[in-house]
C-alpha cells in the first residue's frame, strides 16, 4: 500500500500531462559514452509535451548527455534524465520546440463551436 501511495505521489508531482497509451516511432541519434556516433530507431512512450521514455534503445548514453530525437518531420535536442537497460527519460533542452502533439483531442476542441 506504501508503494502505491508513493507511485501516486510521484505521478502528482510531474509539471505536465503525459500520453501513457501512446507509443510513437522515432528516430534518435548522437554520440555515445564510448565517443561512437549511433542512430536508432525506437519507440516513445509516457510521451508529454517536453519529454518521454525511449524504449529498445540499444546506444550506451549516462545521464546528463544529449541526443537528437525525430518524430515525424519534427526534431530537437533532448538530453538523457534516466536510464536503464533497453529504456530511458528524455526531457527537451529548454530552447526547443515541442516534437511530439500533446493536446486536446480533436473531437474535445470543437464541443461547443457549431
């Protein structure tokens, strides 16, 4: 019961919705901790608006690094936040534009406009 309390107090903690559903294809790539240029496609899941986690991510990045990340005709910089085997958290460096739409769904926005 302690770990669900917990869990639930870390996911009110976050600044911004995330897209837990969505999984979405992206191309990332950069330099590795060993100084080797890698590129990979993954997938994206728990996705917001300035973040998300990659999965089947196969590079040797550290915390604290930087990767581009491609979805679609969008890019941007993000830098690694988390990692572990197969998987890690991005968050978007500051400057960027969002890559991935996070909104309202269509059907929400035109309630009330007819």
């Amino acid at each position: 019961m302690i770990a669900e309390i917990h869990g639930r107090a870390a996911m009110d903690r976050r600044k911004e919705r995330r897209l837990d559903d969505l999984e979405l294809s992206v191309q990332i790539w950069g330099v590795d901790r060993n100084a080797r240029p890698f590129a990979e496609l993954v997938r994206a899941t728990s996705v917001s608006s300035t973040g998300a986690v990659l999965l089947d991510v196969h590079s040797k990045l550290h915390a604290g690094e930087m990767l581009d990340v491609q979805h679609e005709a969008r890019r941007a910089q993000f830098r690694v936040v988390w990692t572990r085997p197969g998987e890690m958290g991005i968050q978007a460096l500051p400057h960027e534009e969002p890559i991935f739409e996070i909104g309202v769904p269509k059907t929400l926005e035109m309630v009330g406009t007819g």
